[in-house]
C-alpha cells in the first residue's frame, strides 16, 4: 500500500494527481471466508480492521448493500465525546477517546480529529447538581469534566442567549474539553483502506438476502451475489438491524427511528466548541468548512425512510434559536436524515447470539459515530476470540432478561420521546 | 408532513398527535401464571418491521383519543385507521 505523506503528494503533483493508487480494491466474492461481516459503515470496517490488525484474521469479507460510508458513518453530526456517568458506558468511550487521538497516524489517514470540547448546557439548579453528579462519576473514571458556572459558559460562548428576559436562562454547563468531532467519511475510507491492504475484502452492492443455519450453527450468507460459506458471521448493520433478525427468527429488544441533521450555509469561524443545549434536544457545532452543524430529536414514529419530516426539524430549530440566536438569520444549506437502532434502555448490544457464529454489534441509538473505533475493536475481540471482552461485557444481549440495564438517561422504553 | 385520519375528528395533520408506539405488542393476561421470559419480552421485544405497521397514535390536541393507525415505515403511506377498540384487519 502506498503511504500517504506529504512527499507523496509532492511527487503526485507532478503527474497531476493522476496515479495515485485506488484506496480500496472491488473484488468479486469469494466462495468461502473464516469471517463475513455484514455492514460497510463505520463500524464494520472498524471491526474487519482490528481482526486483521489484533488477531491476524485477514480472510474476511465486508458485505455491503449500498457503497461504504453511505450509511449513518456519512449522516452524522461527527461528535466524539465519553461524557457517561454510567461504568460500561464511560470506560468503553474512554477507551474509544485513546483510539481516536491515535487515528490519523493508526490508519495513516487524516481524519481530522478535533478535540474543541463540548459544552452541555444548564437551565436550573437541579440540573446543574445533576451535571455536577455526572462530571464527578466521569472525573472517579478518569475523564476530563469541568463544570462551568454563568460567567465561564459566556466567556466560552459568547453568541448564546445571555439577555434577561428568556424562558431558559443558562446557569452554567459541565464541559468535556477532551471531546470534539472528526471528519466522518474519512474515518469510514481510513478504516477501509487500511482494511483492505491486509487482505479484507470490500463487496459493495451486496445485498445480504438470508442465513444458513444448521444445527444452531451458522455456516454462510445468502447474497444478492450469491452464496458466501462463512465459519463466522457479524451484524453491523444499525438501522437495518430488524430486517436481518428477522431473517433470523430473532426478536430484539430494539426498534427503527429516523434521526435528521441539518447544516447551514457556511459563515466565518464563531463557534468553538461543539454544544448543546439543555432544556431540550438541540446540539451544534461549526464544520472545518464554516457551516454551522446541528441536529436533535427524532422524528417520532418508527421508520425506515433515510429521509426527514420538517415539523420535528422545525421544532429541533426553534430550541437551536432559542440557544443561540443568530441561527435565526442563516439560510439552510442542507438537511438529511438516518435511521437508528434505538434499543430498549439507550445503550448499545455487541455480544454473542444464540447460534453459534453469529454475532451482534447494534442498538447504538444517537451515539454511534463517536463509538466507531471502540466498537470495531471490542467487536473483533468478540468474534475472534468468541468471547465478550470486559469492555463489552456490559452490552450484553441478555441484560434485558437480567435487568442489567444501562440507562443512562432512564428513558424507557418509549425509544423515540427524548 | 403525515396526515392521519382520525376515527373521530376526520384527517388532521400530525402535530396534533402524540405517537404510542407499536400496537401489536400485547400485555400477558392478568391473573395468569407467567414466566420472566414472556414479561420481558412483552416489556422489550419490538419487531419493527419494514413495512406495514399498526401503531398506537393519540390525538393529543384533538379529540384526545387513542386511536390506531396502520402505515409504512418506508414510504409513510397511511392505509387505515381504527378506533382504539376496534378490531384490526
């Protein structure tokens, strides 16, 4: 693989950029690989990546329905933070936070990462004892947290509304200076080009259309492409999780929501940290290219349709401009939307399943872009070894029987109300 | 925007409604003997389907009625409504 430097890009520049070699090859599937992951997102290529690289496990095939990237890795609003107060959920992030410092010089692939901080805002009393809880549990697990008052808030973010007369006055925030955003589709075309030069094989435009099953153990894939043999098989597919379950008799404690983002027109840099804000469900932050990111509820109803409604992207920005003002005078540049796997207690699911071979990374909620790199690294550990490592323990399928549930939020099961 | 025909009020748009959820997930029956697996499954398992789905809305800013409403979750075609109460094709 040829090694991305600034040599050669000068050397590049002399042929006009014209030789550069493809970052990812387009083979035909094979008959038979040790491991099919299923998913080129973020997190599939994440996990074929840390087989290759943590276990030597390179005869693996990425099978992907549309193009990489083109799924929730290019959809999201690119925060990256570890602000859990909970233990599965704060070590996991952390870890993750460890790899994304290193991504850039890992993959050999500039993803931007940003740690600008994000600032969670506070509307009462109540809340800011509740930030301070949360910050105090981060700090006891090793995570950055500070909790600002009024004046630190203000001196941070100067354009949020400090008049008097508003219906939520900010009293203050609890801020993770750690946190920050990368750049989304390189963190997908880093993963899969690294991937790719140890021997992954990328199938795009691969539908996957049933399993097969025998004795309780899996033994291949059904593909738009044919069958694939297979002596392991990982989901990665957030968003589509119900559809394969289906397709394997499988219930899951976990349903289909639709979640918009919306950027504006670019302006000049204003906005250093990414924020959100506190009496409701509005986050923001401005992109390398000036544009103002943001995003918030979901639209309400199950839904598979990638695309928004604008009564809840209308709502999402009254709370934006009842935050920051000036939103109001900028024109929309564009908005879209995803579909998450929303579970049942918020948190995520990566574990083993009841047959033998197949394994499941899903129910990743709002929060699945920042767990790319730890997703894909516990993911791998968890097939390779099949076996859950310690930092996943906590996700396991089965917490809903136990009623080990990591709910963060404590929102129930009523997935869409936030 | 959905338009969602309200059994009672006749087709109104969705802000005045409230969504419920999935209206096929069904309660065990009061009184009767069961297992741990069959309440939490109640309590977590959803099929989401793609497709056809029949679902609890609540005319929250209308009638204040809950009513059902069968609709794609792909497309959002909404193809009928019901009275909560009603029996479901």
């Amino acid at each position: 693989m040829q090694k991305y430097s600034v040599f050669s890009l000068i050397k590049n520049a002399f042929s006009d950029h014209q030789n550069w070699e493809v970052a990812w090859k387009d083979p035909t599937p094979k008959k038979e690989y040790d491991v099919i992951i299923i998913g080129g997102g973020g997190h599939g290529l994440a996990t074929a990546y840390y087989l290759a690289k943590e276990h030597n496990i390179t005869n693996v095939a990425i099978i992907e329905k549309g193009w990489i990237g083109g799924g929730n890795v290019g959809r999201n609003t690119t925060i990256i933070r570890s602000n859990y107060m909970h233990d599965d959920n704060a070590l996991f992030s952390e870890f993750g936070m460890d790899l994304w410092r290193k991504m850039s010089q890992d993959l050999n692939y500039n993803v931007m990462f940003s740690p600008r901080g994000i600032i969670n805002l506070a509307h009462s009393d109540a809340q800011m004892n509740a930030y301070s809880r949360r910050g105090n549990s981060m700090r006891l697990n090793g995570i950055d947290a500070v909790l600002l008052n009024r004046e630190e808030v203000q001196k941070r973010i100067p354009m949020a509304d400090f008049s008097d007369n508003v219906r939520f006055p900010i009293f203050g925030g609890l801020m993770q200076p750690s946190a920050g955003t990368a750049r989304h589709d390189a963190v997908a075309w880093g993963y899969a080009r690294q991937a790719d030069s140890m021997g992954v094989d990328i199938i795009q435009n691969c539908e996957v259309t049933g399993f097969d099953v025998t004795n309780g153990k899996i033994v291949g894939v059904r593909t738009s492409r044919g069958d694939i043999k297979a002596k392991k098989v990982g989901l990665c597919v957030a968003g589509s999780t119900n559809i394969l379950a289906e397709m394997l008799n499988m219930t899951l404690p976990i349903e289909t929501h639709l979640l918009q983002a919306c950027v504006s027109e670019p302006v000049k840099p204003l906005l250093d940290h990414v924020v959100t804000f506190g009496a409701g469900h509005f986050y923001c932050s401005q992109s390398d290219k000036g544009e103002m990111v943001m995003g918030g509820d979901l639209d309400g109803y199950n839904s598979y349709s990638q695309r928004g409604n604008l009564p809840t992207l209308q709502h999402v920005l009254t709370e934006g401009i009842a935050m920051f003002p000036f939103l109001s005078k900028l024109k929309m540049l564009r908005t879209w939307g995803g579909i998450m796997d929303m579970s049942m207690d918020g948190s995520p699911i990566i574990d083993k399943t009841h047959i033998d071979g197949l394994y499941l990374n899903c129910g990743w909620c709002y929060g699945g872009f920042k767990a790319t790199p730890a997703s894909g690294w516990t993911f791998a550990h968890t097939i390779a070894q099949d076996r859950v490592h310690e930092l996943n323990a906590g996700y396991s399928l089965n917490r809903f029987n136990t009623g080990d549930l990591i709910d963060e939020k404590g929102l129930g099961t009523k997935t869409w109300i936030s | 925007m959905l338009y969602i025909f309200c059994p009672h009020c006749g087709s109104r748009s969705q802000n005045e409604f409230a969504y419920g959820g999935d209206a096929t997930v069904k309660r065990p029956e009061l009184n009767k003997e069961i297992s741990d697996q069959e309440w939490d499954n109640f309590v977590y398992l959803r099929k989401s389907p793609r497709g056809k789905h029949l679902e609890l809305w609540h005319h929250i800013s209308g009638c204040r009625q809950w009513i059902k409403v069968e609709r794609d979750t792909s497309t959002h075609e909404i193809f009928k409504t019901y009275k909560a109460d009603e029996l479901t094709e």
